[in-house]
C-alpha cells in the first residue's frame, strides 16, 4: 500500500510541476531554447531554467555549472523534449527553457522543495 501511495503522490507532483509550467508560460515570461538558457543562465539573469530529461549531456552540465554559479534554480523535467514542446503549447521540441517571470504560476515554490 506504501509503495502504491508513493507512486501517486509522484504523479500527482508531477502533474502539478506540469500545471505550473502551463501556467508560467501562459501567465509570464518564458524564452525557449538551450543556446538563449545557456546565455542567460551564464549571466545570472532570470527566476528558473528548466531543462528537458534527454537534453544533451555537454550542454546540461554546462547549464548545471551556470546556474550554480549565479544561484539560479535549474529544474529537470521528468519528460522529454517533446513532452515539454507540448506542454508549453509549441509545435516544436524544448529541450530547455529561460523563465524571466513566473507571472501566476507557483513553480518556483515547488522547484525549490
């Protein structure tokens, strides 16, 4: 029953992670791409970046390197690229993300648990 618990409780966050990334894009500011993340990341500028699970690894740890040094939440999407596209209503691949304002969404409070 534990086992079964904690699995609900998994997609359950992740389904409100989701809803708040729907809600950032619609509601804030949001730019798409790895190269605009890396950029901005490396600056220190924005609120969040968050990245797709099968980004490419060069570039992710370089991301993770960047947003550690300018204190910038970096948060991995449990989907792929395609998954994170759709989510954000593109008719494209994401496989990262530059959040300048989360306007209503409360992502940045469930990234930082």
């Amino acid at each position: 029953i534990l086992m079964a618990r904690k699995k609900t409780e998994a997609k359950s966050d992740s389904t409100s992670v989701s809803k708040a990334i729907r809600m950032c894009v619609d509601t804030g500011k949001a730019e798409f791409g790895m190269k605009g993340a890396l950029s901005h990341s490396a600056h220190g500028q924005g609120k969040l970046v968050i990245v797709a699970s099968n980004a490419p690894l060069d570039e992710l740890s370089d991301l993770k390197k960047y947003c550690a040094l300018s204190n910038l939440p970096l948060y991995v999407f449990g989907g792929d690229s395609r998954e994170l596209g759709s989510l954000c209503g593109k008719p494209y691949l994401v496989s990262a993300m530059w959040v300048s304002d989360v306007g209503d969404s409360p992502i940045l409070n469930m990234v930082k648990k």
